[in-house]
C-alpha cells in the first residue's frame, strides 16, 4: 500500500471570494462532494481527497492499494474537482503522514469521517485508535546512485556477503516492474549503526530496481517470548504491501541452554506466519545479533520455503584494517600517523565498530594535541567520573552499615562494572550487556535485604537503573493457582519492577520435588524474563547458602546469567555488639559500657546455635531488655526517674535467654 501526498499552487483564485468565510464552505462541500463522486466512478484501487487549502496551496493525500500512474491519476482527479495547480510536488509519505492528513481533511470537512476511510483501507488495526495496536517505525527510502550505494557498503566492512548481493541487484538493469521476492534478508550484526545503514542500503538498491514498488518501510523490535497481537502484525504487513518490513529481533546466543523456552518459540513462529504468507507482497530483513546461531536456526525452521540471504560484517586485519583506518582519515580530512596503526594489534580480527572506535579515539587526541594543542593539558572530563566515589544517599549508608566486608566488596564492584560499560560506551567502544542479575547467600538477619534496597537506590542515583525500585517477592506472589497462570504471575511482577530490582526472597523455596510443576515453570519463566530484561531489571535471589545452591543447580540457564554472587556472613560478637548500640542509638537509647560486655558474652555463645538470627536475635534481645528496663523503673518513685535513666540500657536489664543446646542421641543402651 503506498501513501502520497500531493502539493501544488492553485491557478485561479476568486480573489473577491477569498476572505469570505461562506463562498469558501460552499467551495469545501463543492470539492468534498467531487471528491466522493471521483472516487466511487473511477478508482477502483485508490482513494484521492483534499486535505488543506491555504494561502493558494492546495494538498491532496493519496492512499493507493498498488503502484499505478499517480500523475495521470492526478490530472483527472484534479481536472473533475475543478482545481488547477501549477508546480505539482509529488512526495511518498509514511503511515502517521497519510493519517494526519486524513485528520486534516476530516476537520475541514473535505471527507465524511476519516476513520471509515481508515477501516475501509484496514489502516484502523495499527492506527491504535480503537483498542490495541502494535508498535512499529517507519521511514522513507532515501534515493542513492549506484555507486554511491556501493560505497556506503564498503564503509561498514560488507564486502564478502553484502558487495555480491548488491552485484546480483543491479544484474540487468531495473526491472520494468515489480514482481515479487525471489530471496529475503537475514543481517548479522551486533552494531546498531552498522544495522541501520546495511538494511537501508539495501532497500535503496532493490528500490532503484524496481524490486519494491514503495519507497516506504516499517520496522520493529521483538524480544524473545515476547507475545503480541499476530492480528495486528498482519494488519502492519498488509499495510506494508509493496514495500519492506523490518524484523529487529533481539535475541542472545544462549550456548548453555537446552533447546528454546516454549515462549521463545511462540514468538518466532508468530513471526514467519506472517513473513510467509506475505512472502511476495512484502519484502522481509530479520536482523538477529552477530552470534546467535540457535535463535537463527528457529527461524529457518519456521520459514518454509522462503530463501534468505545472510549479510555479515567481516573481520579484517593487516593491511586491510590499514586501509579502512585511512578511508575514515580520509573522510575527516586528517592525516594518519604511526600512533593511528600503533592501536592495531597483530593478527587480531576487528569489525567495523571496532576500528570506527580505534579511529574516534586517535582522532579526539589528534585535535587536542595536534591541531588544537592549546587544549592538550585539559583532563577527558570522563576520567573525573572514573575516579569519582559513587553518588547518594543509599551509598553513604551501606558503607555505614555494620560488617558485610565481603557484600560490599562485590557490590562495589558491580557498581564499577556498570559504570565502565557506559564510558566504553561513551568512548564508542562495543558496550557489553552482562546479566546484571545477582545471588546473595546468608543466614537469617545478615541484611539481605536492607542491603537490596540500598542497592536499588545506588544503581538509580548513579545513573545505572532509571527508577530504583525495590519490588520483594516470594513463592506465593510468582507460582499460580491453576495451570498458565505462574507464567503470566511471573510477568507482571517483572513489568512491575522495570527501572528497579525484583528482589525474589526464599527463592529456593520454587524448587518442587517432582519436574513440571508450576515451580518449575515458575522458574523456567523467570529464566526468560531475565534474558528479556537483561539491561532494565536487576534480578537478586535470596536465602540460606546452601538451599541457594541447590536452586542454582535445578536450571543451568539460571546459574548463567547470574553475574554476582555476594555472600552474608554471619556477624562475630563484636560486630552484634555494635549493630546493638546503632539500633539502641536510632531509637534513642544508649548501652552503658557493662551493657555491651554481657550482650558481647550472650551473643558469643548464641552464634553457635543453628538456629541464630544475626542482626533480628539482637533486635529480640534489645526489646527484651527495654520491657525489663521499664519493669525496673517502675519500682521507682516516678519523680526520682531521670531522662538519663529511661534513655540508659543497664546491665541488669539484659537477661541471657535460654541457651538450646542441641544433645546428641545416645548409642546403645542406657545403665
């Protein structure tokens, strides 16, 4: 389906009519009525209407079924209204043009009702006006020469799978129309730049040979598992008839995974439904990342007898790297230097990206140091943020919190880790993606999760999350009552920690004895959100050490993207002794010196228990001592009690609990 929009100067304007608010509705109904009438006796396959007048400029949107003689069409369209127009402007537009003009046309009474012509044409399915849509780009061909297409091929290291494809294009010349789609297109690359510009110089090379009759593409993003409307989807290819649809389909190469999550499935054959039986009204480009061999192998199952051409960046070195480093030398109108090839390292393979970013980085130090030297002694204000101490609030009281050396060793270096991935970034280097996701080990009252919060908020005042929520669950808020209802339990509840972190406690407590149960689809589904939102969710398990390590093992994808592993160790007597005194000292109470020493002696002995609480046994001690505290005083003479007295924690006020002491069974028989 093509979309025009049509500009022109009116030849004759009444001028005496022209400020007259009547003549010129009388002119709209006379035009709105031509219009209808135009429409019903001679097109049969395409729709003319008026969209605006003004200032002597007349527009006319277009919607046509299929490529016809637009300007003949035009001329009898423009000839039967009455409206002669000198220096006519034809212009290929996107869907949203087409429907502004549409509404346009609706509000000064040129048609009826634009959504009837909308329904009619099936464009209200992915207008989103009423109901559901899906969410989709568009963009128009930009018109290239030959060779300015080779070229630009040339510029993203192409050649050895783009530069004959593009030879077989150009073969013969341009057909004298277009017959369908002898192959489609899977691209490879893990480069948005180098994506972005392969998919549009190729649609320029098919467009100038007739291989697509619409200049206009669509493009949009899968996830893996993602589900969406296949009606919507179909809709958007029926629109995109003549021209291309472009399928970003954004998977990982998951290489210790057995086989695809049934959700993952679900998606790509969704996918080729559509692709498949639009395949010769629609010209379809799966872009998959570089190494993702089994997402890949997915959609070749499902494509039936649809041939593809892969495109992948090559990897150069030697002389090759040389040459691309001085075609981008060339470009920047800079001369090279031996610092320039110094950066490439012997027998090592780079793509485009990565010379791109080995030049950017020479070329930013050439203008301070060579051709602007004046500048040469200012410090990269990124080496500032490198050094700098992570900012907020919620960092401040991590440090502040009582142990947990080890915890925030490892999360000093998650923080760190994140924080380099954004300058690579910066400095236009591959920016990795690790999984963000986290384990943290320890007994009951370690601070797990305090500790989970603070971190929430330190990923989001550094820039690292963009909300910093803490959403906390357990079993019973994932696994369903009934058969599909865990899978889609479990996805709300990572929609609602997007910007944040799903902080899952007890989260051994998924693992069932017996395989298929709804813990295990559980588990399965959180497996798949995680990949799913790898860079805008932090996922943190919690619990007891070795029930963690059992629930590690139920899923060897888990274990995978789990990039940290933080454990909490139990505290010794003597951190017990200050995390006692910050609780006391927060509530407004202070210990006197014996105090502590019998709370120091209490919490020796009870660390050795199985059962110990850490940081709650020392907040159930404590209110134990402010009850036995008030029992004291209340022997007073209510005018004798001092403040000093009622804020003070005496050592008589701490009784030692009952120790439980667990026996070991006797052998044999007793005397």
């Amino acid at each position: 389906m093509l979309f025009y929009k049509i500009e022109g100067s009116l030849v004759k304007i009444d001028a005496e009519n022209e400020d007259s608010r009547k003549a010129h509705r009388a002119n709209v109904r006379r035009i709105a009525i031509k219009s209808d009438e135009f429409n019903e006796k001679f097109c049969r396959d395409s729709f003319f209407f008026v969209s605006n007048s003004s200032d002597g400029i007349l527009t006319v949107g277009v919607i046509a079924e299929r490529q016809g003689k637009i300007r003949e069409t035009l001329k009898a369209y423009l000839k039967h209204i009455e409206c002669e127009l000198a220096d006519i402007v034809v212009t290929e537009i996107t869907f949203n043009s087409i429907q502004n003009l549409l509404c346009s046309a609706d509000r000064q009474d040129y048609i009826a009702d634009d959504e009837e012509v909308m329904e009619k044409y099936g464009l209200d399915k992915i207008s989103g006006r009423r109901g559901r849509s899906i969410d989709f780009g568009e963009n128009i061909i930009d018109e290239r020469s030959q060779s300015e297409v080779f070229s630009n091929a040339e510029k993203y290291l192409l050649n050895k799978t783009f530069l004959p494809e593009l030879g077989r294009i150009y073969a013969g010349g341009a057909s004298s129309k277009p017959y369908g789609h002898p192959v489609h297109y899977i691209l490879q690359t893990d480069d948005r730049d180098t994506r972005r510009e392969a998919y549009k110089t190729l649609l320029q090379a098919l467009y100038a040979n007739n291989r697509l009759s619409s200049k206009r593409y669509s493009f949009l993003d899968f996830k893996p598992g993602e589900s969406f409307s296949v009606m919507m989807y179909d809709a958007l290819y029926k629109v995109c008839s003549g021209g291309a649809v472009v399928v970003r389909y954004l998977a990982n190469d998951d290489s210790e995974d057995n086989g695809f999550a049934s959700s993952e499935r679900d998606t790509v054959e969704n996918i080729c439904e559509v692709a498949r039986r639009y395949r010769n009204q629609v010209l379809t480009v799966i872009c998959l990342p570089r190494e993702c061999k089994k997402a890949k192998s997915l959609f070749y199952e499902n494509l039936g007898t649809m041939t593809f051409v892969e495109i992948q960046e090559d990897f150069v070195d030697g002389e090759q790297a040389g040459s691309f480093l001085k075609m981008l030398a060339k470009e920047n109108k800079v001369r090279t230097d031996k610092a320039l090839f110094a950066k490439l390292e012997i027998d090592k393979g780079y793509l485009a990206p990565d010379l791109r970013a080995i030049f950017d980085e020479w070329y930013n130090n050439k203008l301070k140091t060579a051709i602007y030297p004046q500048y040469k002694d200012l410090k990269i204000a990124k080496q500032e943020v490198v050094k700098a101490t992570p900012k907020g609030s919620a960092y401040d009281e991590l440090q502040d919190m009582i142990g947990l050396k080890e915890a925030k060793s490892v999360i000093q270096k998650a923080l760190n880790y994140y924080k380099m991935q954004k300058l690579y970034e910066e400095k236009g280097l591959k920016r990795d993606t690790p999984a963000m996701h986290m384990v943290f080990k320890g007994n009951p009252g370690t601070a797990k999760t305090t500790a989970a919060r603070l971190f929430a908020r330190i990923m989001k005042d550094n820039g690292l999350l963009s909300k910093g929520q803490l959403v906390e669950v357990g079993r019973g808020d994932l696994v369903g009552k009934y058969v599909g209802w865990t899978a889609q339990t479990v996805q709300s509840k990572f929609k609602a920690a997007i910007g944040g972190v799903l902080f899952i406690d007890e989260a051994y407590s998924l693992v069932d004895d017996r395989s298929g149960s709804f813990g295990d689809e559980a588990i399965n589904t959180i497996v798949q959100e995680m990949e799913n939102h790898r860079e805008d969710v932090v996922v943190i398990f919690a619990g007891y050490p070795d029930e963690m390590e059992k629930f590690l093992q139920k899923n060897p994808g888990l274990r995978s993207r789990i990039a940290f592993h933080v454990p909490f160790e139990d505290y010794d007597a003597d951190e017990l002794c200050k995390i006692a005194a910050l609780i006391g000292k927060n509530k407004g109470i202070s210990l006197e010196y014996a105090a502590l020493q019998k709370l120091g002696t209490i919490f020796e002995t009870a660390r050795k228990q199985s059962d110990f609480g850490n940081g709650r046994y020392v907040r159930n001690v404590l209110e134990q001592a402010k009850m036995n505290q008030a029992s004291r005083l209340l022997e007073y003479d209510f005018d004798d009690i001092t403040t000093e007295e009622i804020t003070t924690i005496k050592a008589v006020d701490i009784v030692i609990p009952e120790i439980k002491i667990e026996s070991k069974p006797k052998i044999g028989f007793a005397c």
